[in-house]
C-alpha cells in the first residue's frame, strides 16, 4: 500500500514555456485562444459579480479568482449533450458551456430563473450544499448508461466535499457500475476557513478513487492545456463504457471563500502570493505572447469584448423585474394541489394590501 | 375477480408500471434477485431484468440522490428503502433536493420519483424497524407523502405516486402487508393523489387515521357501533397535500373528532389536521379534538410495543370521553 | 451592566461553559481559527485552545456522531452545524442515535450533547441557508429543541443546554443575532429547558411564537396596543418539552389564539401548538386558532423571502380576524 | 495506484497445521484453548438463539455461525479498558468481553435491559442501523486522545457497511487526527442479499483505508490466531499514539441473514459448501488435538460446560419479566419533562384498564 502512485501532469509551466511538446490538438493557436478567451471572460465575469456585490445589487458570492483553468478546461472537452453537475464555485464552466452570464448573475441576486438555463438544458444547478450533488452525477451517469447514450456526466466538487459520504457513496457506485461519470475535485486548498490538510490525512485527493475501485490522478489545475487533456481523457475513457476516474485539480482560491468571507482573519497573504505567480491567465498569455505573437492589442481588444459582454449581460441582470410574489407557488408542483392554491391567494392578498398601503 | 394482499398489490403495481412505463425503475437494497426483505419486488428482476429491476450498494443517501439524477433524466425511479429507520440519511436528498428541483430551476429538471418504505410497529421486528415518523415528510414543500392502508388503495395510490410528476414518499404499513385480502382488478386504474377516503360512515363523531393504525381505528368503529354510536371512520391516505374539506365536512356533521396514528404525539401529523380543524372548522366542534397515538417516547422494543401502539380499546375509551363532553 | 448582542450571548455562554466544566467541548466546521462564519466561536479556540475548540472535516454526519462518541464519553460536546440546511444528514444520527442511547441502555450510556445551528431567513443568504425546519426535531422523543429569541435568553437557554444531561438541538434565529442589545450580567445563571416566556401582557389575544418571527410578533402587538389591542406575546423557547400550561392558561382569559411561525405551515410546530389547545383549551376558544407562518413552499431566494416570512402586517390582520369572530 | 499492495495473514489452516511458527504469545496451548472456548461457546450461544427463536421465544436474530473467529479473536486482544463498538452481528466479540448471554438473549428477545451490561459498562449497544456506529467510535476514540487515555475503540462492521457514507466519514477523520481506533470489517462475503462483489469494485474492503489515509489489511477471518494477532497489532499501534487501521477479516456467513431470512432464495449451496471446510472452530481442534492431545473427553467437557452455562443462560433470560409499560419513559430523560409525565400516567391506566377487563 506504500508504494502508492498518482500520477500528475503539467504541460504549460508558470512562466508560459511547456514542459514537452504540447499534444496535438492542443497545439493550434485557435484552441489556446479560445480557452484564452474563456478564461479572460470568466474572470471579467468575476470581477463584475464582485463589484455588483459590494455596490449592493447582488447577493452573496462565492469567486472562483484563480480557479478559472479548471472550469474552462472541463467545459472545453465536454460536449454539448453531456451533463455538467457543479458546486457553486465552477461559474467559468457552466459559462463555457453556454450558461449565460445573466443567468448566473439572477441566481446569486436571489431568483430561481437564474437557473432555468436556456443553454445547457440538462446541465443540473449549482449544488449549495457540499457533495449533495454527487448522487445526483451517478444517478444522471445511470441514466446514459441505461439508455445506452455516449455521453457523461461531470461532478465538480471542492477538497472540502471529498470529507462528505455522500460523494464517497456516488464514487463508490460509479465504480461499481462503471458509470460513465467524471469526478473533478477543485482542490484550491481551502474549504472555507479550513485548510487541506486539516480534511484527511490522504496524501492526494486524487487517491480516494482507490476506495471505489478506480483510477484517480492529479492535474496541474492552473495549466488550462493540462486539465483539457486530462479531464478530456477521462471523458473519453468514461464515454467507451470504461467507468470513471477522478481527477485532483491542484489550483488555489485567490479571493475570500465568499463576498462575506475575509480570508485575512485565518489565512497569511504570504502563501497566497506565491499562488499568484501560478496565476492560470498569465501562463496562457505568456505563451501566446511567445509562440504566436499576441499582441497588447490583441490582448486590448479581448479584455473590450469581455468587459462590454458582462456589462451587457449585468445590464440585462438588473434590468430584469422580479417574479412576482405568487411565483415562490409557480413550480413548486407539477400541478398545484387545492390546499396550496389557497395560500397563494394569501401571498397575492398580502402583496396588494402592501402595494395599496 | 382475484384478492390480493397489501404487499400482493404493491408488487402488483410495481409490475404495472414497469410493463407500462419503459422509464420506471425499481432498486433498491435487496430488491433484486432477492425481491425485497418482505418480497414487495418478488419476480420483478426476473420478469423486467436487471437494468430496469436491480440492488444496490447499501446506502441510502445514494439510493435517494442516484435517483434524483435519474429522474432529471427522464426516468422514473422508484425507490426502496428496506425500513423507514434507515430513510432519515436520505432527508438532506429529499429536502434540499428532490422536493425543489422543480422549484429551484423554474421547471427546467423535474424529479418524478418515488421513495418507497414500509413502515410502522407490531410486528415484533428487531430495534429500529418500527417506527413512524410520517411527519417529518409533511412537512417538506414540494413532496408527496401517500400511505395506503388497504390492498386496492395501495395498488391504486401506487401507480399515481409513479405516474405523478413530482417526488413521493410512500409509505407502506408493513403491519397489513399479509394482514387481510381484498378483490381488485389489476386494471391499471389510479386512485387520486389528494382526497381522503371515507371508509365508514356515522354521524355521531369522526375519526381520522391512515396507515397502519386503520384497522384499530375500524375495529373501534365497529365495536362503538355495538354499542349505538356510529362513526365516520376517514383515512386520509394522501397526507400531503391533505384534504381538509372531506374531514370538516364530517365534523361540521359529528361535532367531534378523533385522530389516530401510531407515531409519536408532539408534533405528528395529527397535530396538523387538529390545527386545521381549529381553524377552519372550530364552530363545529362540540368536544375538544383527541388524539389517540403513540407516546413520546423512544418506540419500544418487541416486547413492549403493544403498549406504545394505539388500540381499538384506547381508541374507544377517546370517543366515549369525546362524547362526554359538550 | 454590560449590553450585548444575540451573537455575543452566544460567545459568552460558550465561553463560560467552557471556563466552568472542562468535558466541554466546542467544534465543527470553521469554528476554530475561523471562529465560526458568524463569528459565535470567536476568540475560543485561542482561550482554550485546539483541545477544547476545533474544526473538523465537511462532514455533518461525522460531527453528529462523533458527539454521540464523546458525550457517552462523559464529554460535553456543542458541535456547531453552519447552517440549518445542512443538518438534515444528521438527523439519523439524531433519531436513531443521540435521543435513544439512554433508553436503550436503560441509561448505561447518556447523550449530553448539543447541536447548535443557525437558522431561519431575513439576510438575504444564499440557496438553502434560510430555512426553519424546527419541528422535525420537535417530533422526535429524547431530544430536547430549543430556540432563543433575545440575547438574554441566548445565553441562559445555551448555558442550561450544554449542562442538560440529554441530547439538545439549540436554533439561533440568524437574522437576530446582531438585531439588538440587551443587558445581562454574564453571571453563568442557566435558564429553564421547560418553561415559555411570557413577553408582553393582555387580555385580548394570545400571541405564540418562537426565535426569528418573534420580533414580528412583538411588533404587530405594538402596532395593535396603539389601536387598543393588547396582547399577550408567549415566547415557546423551549419546543420540546412544550409547555402548553402557560399557553393554555393565558388562552383562558383572551379566548383568541394566534401562532406565529416562520416555518411552512404543514406539520409546522404551531400545529402541535394548536392541537394542544384544541384539545386541552378547547372551550376557552371563542374565535378559530389561526397561523401565521411560512407557506408551504420551498423558501424562495433572496429576492422573494420577504414575501414567504411572517411580518407584522399579516400578524395584524390575522389578530384582526380572530377579534372580528366570535 | 496499480501496484497497491494488501497485505495478507494467515496463520492457522484449514486443516489445523500452521502455515509457519505461531508467534510466541500462541504458543502455549493454554492461550489456544482460551480461544477455543470462547468460539464454542459463542456457537452454543448462537446455536440456542435460533433455537429460541424457532420456537417462538427470541426475536428475529442475526446469526454468526462460521464468523466466531472474528469476534473471539478481537474480544482476546481488547483490554477491559477498550470499548467495543458492534454491529448487531458481532456476539462473539460481545460475550468474549463480558456481556453476558443473557443479556444479548434480552436484548435480541426485545427488552431494552439486554444493553444494560453489567460487564463492559462503556461498550456501545449493537448498531441496528448500517454504519451508523462508526462515528460513535471515532468520537469514543476522541475522547480517549483528549485525555491521554491509553485505550482503543474498537468498531466493527460488515461488508456491507463499507459502502455507506457515515463509515468513510468515519475513517477519515480517524486517520486526519490519528485517533486510537480500529476499524474492522467482517467480511463475510454478504449483505442480507447482496453479495460482496455488488457492494465495491474495490478489489479488497481493507483499500478502503487508502482514502483515508491509513494503513488497511487482510486477515484470514477464519483464523481466530490470524485475527488476534492482526488485531493486537493494530491495538497496539493504536494505542501507542500511531492512529488507526483497518482490518478486513475475509469470513463467511454460514447461516442465513437472520432467522427470518432463507438464503436459499440468492445465493446456492454450492457457494457454502466449501466454507465449512474452512470452519474456524475445526481448524482449532484439530490444532489441538495434533500439538496438545486434545481428547474426546475433553471436548465433550467443553461442549457440556457450555451447553450448561448457555442453558442457564437462556433460562434466566426466560424468566425475566417483561419491564412494566411504563419503563418506556423510565430512561427517557435524565429528569421526565412533566407534559410526559401525563402520557406515562395514561399508558399505567390503559395497563390497568386491561388488566381489570
Ligand atoms: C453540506 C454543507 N456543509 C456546509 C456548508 C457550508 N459551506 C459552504 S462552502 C464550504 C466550504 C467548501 O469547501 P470546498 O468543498 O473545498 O469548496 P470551495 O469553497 O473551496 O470551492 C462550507 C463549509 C455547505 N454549503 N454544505
Ligand atoms: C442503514 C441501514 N440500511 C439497511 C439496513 C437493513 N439491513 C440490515 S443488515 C443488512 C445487510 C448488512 O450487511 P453487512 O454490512 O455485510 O453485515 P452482515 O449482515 O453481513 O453482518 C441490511 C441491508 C440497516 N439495518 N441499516
Ligand atoms: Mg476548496
Ligand atoms: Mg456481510
């Protein structure tokens, strides 16, 4: 049991120079832009849900500054009809895969509509509570696997939720059943106010999948080009029928657990600096400064397009009327019993009489 | 027309749905080739095969969140939990998930599932197999909680709990599962997921149960009858949502009320339809609302739960008081 | 004397029970360094160092039971749940567990444990941090629930808790823990596990209500005392045991009984409130009980919670309505 | 991770020649027939409640036949001073550490009395639910690290366990705080239906400590010196302050789940037959009989002396009254809240009642 081996790949280094050859798809200039492009927009994205927050038009919310590698690189080598099953910190993915800005923005100002996807119309909502969505991720596996369907379902969680059962339990009869399911932790160190090392004595996350009887690796998580290639394998793996795998993305949360959080009260500045010269954009921009000629132009021109798509789409976000009260009964059941009728004339009652007052 | 047992026709239900219904799913612990610890699933596996009949790893927490997933997806699981003692690991599942992925995504993912579990006291069942914690499931917005108490209602109660858009927990009185017999057509036939049934009709007061404590609270029925007083005897069977109108309905007629269940007083389901009744239907009352149910206690083991469940005896005693009082 | 914040009252009884008795224990998630994501952990881990006040992994099943553990120990563990959605995996631990391990070693073994956990909305937090699910824990025999509703109250209620030899489910109303100050003397007095409080005194009607829609409450009696009504405002404190006495005794004299709750409605605890009354208070009644609580849907997001939560608006009309009856 | 390496012990062989020199604390016969002992009379325990149950006077019970070496060998090692926390399976270990058959007949016969022991008084009852002890033992193991205490909690569950949440969760933390407890699965190839290879593709149950961060292994479950000797280590490493292992104990179940299951629906005696010949008591005998000479007469003194103290046993349990209705809220509380007081006084009158009609 000593001799225990995880393997781990990084193929961009921190300074933008690759460490081998890149692989093949990986080494056209199109695709490094795009996943450029992907990262530069989440992080706009961020940056904006931030700002709405601390100007008071947005609720609590959890950035993923640091982390965007991870979510771009999922959604890069998913396909369109596979399902994404998210924590609530994997907003660069669900963009990349076509959640609009604006929705997400609605869900963390409070509205449900945020999550009434137009874009990937099976992808499952952000999972509040930690590793209850795990099942769900097996449970969706199943699904394809019964049909019959080529396609996989992916789990995000954090190294906090690799302490919870229930993700044990989904790993476990993902394994079982050769699911065809991806698991992908975002290790970004830190689980709240919790460091790693105080969740298990494991010395890799990525070894929890021997527990249910499959392969787990680890991932350079701020190296976009490493976890496209990995988690693509795994999808790839888990899409022929041959189960699933877990994947540890070694990155890191530059930012406050949340917008209510401040990190200083339990965390040095000095280890989050070092984390910062690791940082997942700059690698990629450094590359392409280097190997393709991308210019402060260029670079000028995408922050631009970036930054007018998330005003556009937080313009949208605040300009959206909220539901009316009687909507907290619209989808609460497929068709509304008698009893919970009665109630919503009570809330529609109640609003007039504030309205007239 | 053939009779059946209350298990006889939950298998009978399970076998219908799966024959009608390609989405439909059944799994569980056990449930396979096995057929479940009390053979509610005997045959299934057999006759469907194992992708649409089969075990699972022993957890509940996946077994209820594996079909939340399945559910979004378009199937229509219906799941077993092998005792409702080992159901609460699903709460977080039901709670925070099943009841609200129609909610939370404004109808964009629905979760058509069914959680199954037999329930209840009286059957000298070892520590943990007895108990009835309804309650805490009609409490949760955006379930169903349906319990049968007779062969044809649960056939009926059933296949609409599978067929229903939404998650139910549907609890089985594993006390009655061989109790007695009854004809009913396997014809595939629904019975409604909202409205309570009169199984006994009299005017001189109402009593409310459902589930396991059904026969005691018809047993005393017919003993008060022996002695002049006649009973509506109504079983609520959906208790959530519930209908309130049938009940006030018969107490706007009896002026009293009895309610029945085996599950713990404080805050049982009783409490709910005691609570309406006082709203809704106080003027009607003559006598104070009883409940005739189990204590607050820790359920017994075997030897003394007779003493924990309600009886036709306290039952009866809680009517003669009720008809004491005006 | 010093005044002090729900929150702080929280800090200082912790902080004196951990002074007082050394097998007191205090951990849970973020509780340590972090000191607790409201801040009720503050400063004790560095007082009494990582032995007495600790985190643990994510794991709320864990937590739960490794008090189980520690409190059959002779420890005193308060284990913190970061917030009441997340409590739900812990119910098995609860239910089969905490509440029964001295019924079922005949008291070989004890449970002095206390699960303490944020609750209720009003704050504008996140999915599934808002909820008031009170009475599944109410329903369930061996525990003890109880919920403050001032600082004052906080700190002897968490004080007679972490010293109540059984298992305590202890809910802090969220949106009142900075809401006011109040003077108390951090004197290590406990207050009682059985009694309600009475807040607010009159003839008229009887106001019931408990933590988070308290302030509501008391602010709809205001409102009604301008108009001259008055009230008398019952604060339950302690769920479990009710104490149905004080209830029941100030419904004699105003007739009128209006329960309020955050919680849904449906097998909600004011249920249990109202079928207590209803049977033992009955004839005191000259209007129906009435609720003011919750609907019976999934909380709604931050945008909508203002709609879902009791205020004193529609405590008023409901007052209104009973006045209006007879 | 493909060359993971579990770790294997057997001692003592089916047919009673050991596989290499027992170690030093097994080599006197003293010792060897100690063990003996208890496993004959945890079969004779075990023989009698399905007995009683036959006839109508135990409740429905959960045999241990051809697991005794598990229990007896952990029950060996355990000091007084450990605490023990059982499934509901685990009898063997139960009597071996002092409770007493009567006590377990009380306990399986539906009175709570039976887990009042008056021998190991901080032992857990057995756990009816699936894994849900294994925090308990975690928190009992706390609890010894905070006082310094040099004890162990000992806390064992089936195969079937191994695939819930509250386990894992369990485990981990044991191994974060390298807590004095150990953790032992009977793997007795089933769970009620399901067999072993439905629960995990793990290839073995001890991985499962992979993921938490320990040291798992395997032990020959029917081979009660194996058993002890693994075990003793692990409670000594343990106890001196080194954390948790893992021990899975490869056994099998020879009867059916519980007297009121019939194995014959799933799984075929063809499956069983081979196990007797693995029988954990026979192989000890014939030990005995090879290095000590022990003889016929001895052996018969021994089935009688414990057929006589279990017959007692049962006897006394017979004749225990049932605890008057009341007892259900005599240990409800430490102090009955006086709304129960009134429920109590009406389950006394209801008794009454009955008894007067
Ligand atoms: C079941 C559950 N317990 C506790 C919480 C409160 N909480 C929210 S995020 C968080 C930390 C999560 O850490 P990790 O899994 O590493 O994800 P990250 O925040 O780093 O993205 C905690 C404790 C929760 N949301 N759900
Ligand atoms: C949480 C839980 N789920 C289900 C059950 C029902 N049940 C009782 S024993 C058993 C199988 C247990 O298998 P295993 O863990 O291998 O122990 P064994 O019976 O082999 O001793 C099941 C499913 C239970 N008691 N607890
Ligand atoms: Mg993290
Ligand atoms: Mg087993």
């Amino acid at each position: 049991m000593s001799n225990l081996d995880i393997h781990h790949t990084t193929l961009l280094g921190p300074d933008g120079h690759p460490l081998a050859p890149l692989p093949a798809e990986f080494a056209n200039h199109e695709t490094i832009r795009d996943l450029y492009r992907h990262m530069v927009l989440a992080r706009t994205f961020d940056a904006k849900a931030v700002a709405l927050h601390g100007s008071g038009r947005l609720g609590t919310y959890a950035s993923l500054l640091g982390q965007e590698a991870v979510g771009v690189g999922i959604g890069h080598v998913m396909r369109p009809e596979d399902v994404l099953v998210p924590s609530f910190r994997e907003h660069a993915a669900q963009l990349r895969r076509g959640v609009r800005p604006e929705e997400l923005y609605l869900y963390w100002g409070g509205d449900e509509r945020g999550s009434a996807f137009a874009g990937p119309t099976q992808d499952f909502p952000v999972s509040a509570t930690v590793g209850g969505h795990a099942p769900h991720a097996a449970g969706v596996a199943l699904a394809f696997k019964l049909r019959g369907e080529a396609r996989v379902a992916v789990c995000v969680f954090g190294d906090g939720a690799t302490s919870k059962g229930d993700v044990y339990e989904a790993m476990n009869v993902a394994g079982l059943w050769q699911l065809p399911v991806v698991f992908i932790v975002t290790n970004n160190q830190w689980a709240l106010s919790t460091p790693r090392r105080e969740q298990t004595a494991a010395t890799t996350l990525a070894q929890k999948a021997v527990a249910a009887g499959f392969e787990g690796e680890q991932v350079d998580g701020n190296d976009v080009i490493a976890v496209a290639k990995v988690v693509g394998e795994a999808l790839a793996h888990a899409r022929s029928g041959n189960g699933p795998r877990l994947i540890e993305c070694l990155t890191y949360r530059l930012a406050d657990h949340t917008t209510v959080d401040d990190a200083a009260r339990y965390r040095d500045e000095s280890e989050v600096t070092p984390w910062w010269e690791k940082d997942p954009i700059a690698r990629v921009r450094l590359y392409l400064s280097a190997t393709a000629g991308w210019s402060d132009q260029q670079e000028k021109a995408l922050l631009d397009e970036c930054g007018t798509l998330i005003e556009r789409a937080a313009e949208a976000y605040l300009a959206t009327p909220p539901q009316g009260p009687e909507a907290m009964f619209d989808h609460l059941y497929g068709k509304l019993p008698a009893d919970l009728a009665a109630q919503r004339d009570e809330v529609v009652a109640a609003t007039k009489n504030r309205a007239d007052g | 027309m053939a009779e059946h047992t209350l298990l006889e026709a939950v298998n009978l239900a399970l076998r219908r749905a799966l024959g009608d219904d390609d989405r439909v799913l059944v799994f569980g612990e056990d449930v396979g080739v096995g057929g479940g610890v009390f053979r509610a699933t005997q045959g299934l596996m057999q006759a469907f095969g194992p992708k649409r009949v089969f075990d699972t790893p022993l957890a509940e927490t996946l077994i209820a969140g594996m079909a939340i997933g399945l559910a979004a997806q378009g199937f229509r699981p219906v799941a077993e939990i092998q005792f409702m003692g080992f159901i609460y690991s699903t709460l977080d599942q039901l709670i925070n998930h099943a009841s609200r992925l129609r909610t939370r995504t404004r109808g964009r993912l629905t979760c058509p599932m069914v959680l199954r579990a037999p329930y209840g006291g009286g059957v000298h069942a070892p520590e943990h197999h007895s108990e009835s914690t309804e309650a805490l499931f009609a409490h949760v917005p955006g379930l169903r909680v349906v319990i049968p108490s007779s062969p044809k209602m649960a056939y009926g109660l059933l296949l609409s709990a599978i067929r229903d858009p939404d998650p139910v927990v549907f609890l089985e009185p594993k006390r009655l599962y061989r109790a007695a017999k009854e004809a009913f057509e396997d014809d595939g036939e629904g019975a409604p997921l909202d409205r309570c049934l009169v199984r006994r009709e009299g005017n001189d007061c109402t009593l409310v149960s459902w589930g396991a404590s059904m026969k005691e609270t018809l047993a005393a029925a017919a003993q008060l009858a022996e002695k002049g007083v006649e009973s509506d005897v109504i079983d609520v069977c959906t208790l959530k949502p519930l209908d309130v109108t049938t009940i006030v309905e018969s107490v706007a007629r009896s002026g009293r009320l009895v309610i029945v269940h085996e599950a713990a007083r404080t805050a049982g389901f009783g409490a709910e339809i005691a609570a309406r009744v006082a709203d809704v239907g106080l003027y009607h009352l003559r006598a104070p609302i009883m409940r005739v149910t189990g204590y607050d206690t820790v359920m017994p083991l075997s030897r003394l739960e007779r003493h924990y469940m309600p009886n036709a005896a306290r039952i009866q005693a809680a009517v003669e008081r009720s008809l004491a009082s005006d």
